[in-house]
C-alpha cells in the first residue's frame, strides 16, 4: 500500500505525505517530494508496540524534530499522548485523522 493523503510544505517544498507499510505489515508514514522521490521516512517500527487500528508510531527527533508542529497542523494526525519507550527515547503514537 501506497496512499499519497496530503501535502505538506516544509524549507519552502510542497511534499507529499503518504501511508505505507513496513515489510512486517506496520504503518509507515513518508514524505516523497513532488516527483514522488523520497524525502524521510517520518514514522518508526519497532517490535512489541501495541498499536490499535489507525494509529503509527512516529520519530520526532533529530532530522524529524521540526516536523512534528507542521505534521500536527495538517489536520491528517492526532497525538494520542501515548509513548513508546526505545532506548533513551520514546516514539510517539498518533492516530490517522479520517475526514469524512
């Protein structure tokens, strides 16, 4: 699954924003540029997390850190307020905004 669900201007680029999977079949959240060329992989995976249906976990730190606000205000995301600890940091949990 590939599923372009929204754009996001970042740096002064329009990206698109896209739902995918990883490989194990969890969700993945990536932004590709306008030629739908890769530009980061916003979202993580790591084993044991109990995701519901909807949700994804997401890297907001280092070369993420200043996505997070811009991701947030495209209304596509909610920060459920839940964390998932890896090492000395902890991914966040946020659930898929469907409008109807």
């Amino acid at each position: 699954m590939h599923n372009i669900i929204g754009t996001l201007t970042l740096y002064g680029e329009t990206l698109n924003i896209v739902e995918a999977r990883y490989t194990e079949g969890a969700p993945a959240i990536l932004l590709e540029d306008a030629d739908g060329g890769p530009y980061c992989t916003f979202s993580t995976n790591l084993d044991g997390a109990n995701l519901a249906a909807g949700e994804v976990l997401v890297k907001t730190w280092s070369e993420n850190e200043d996505m997070r606000q811009p991701m947030l205000e495209s209304g596509l995301f909610e920060d459920t307020g839940r964390r998932v600890p890896n090492g000395f940091i902890q991914a966040e949990v946020w659930r898929r905004v469907v409008k109807p």
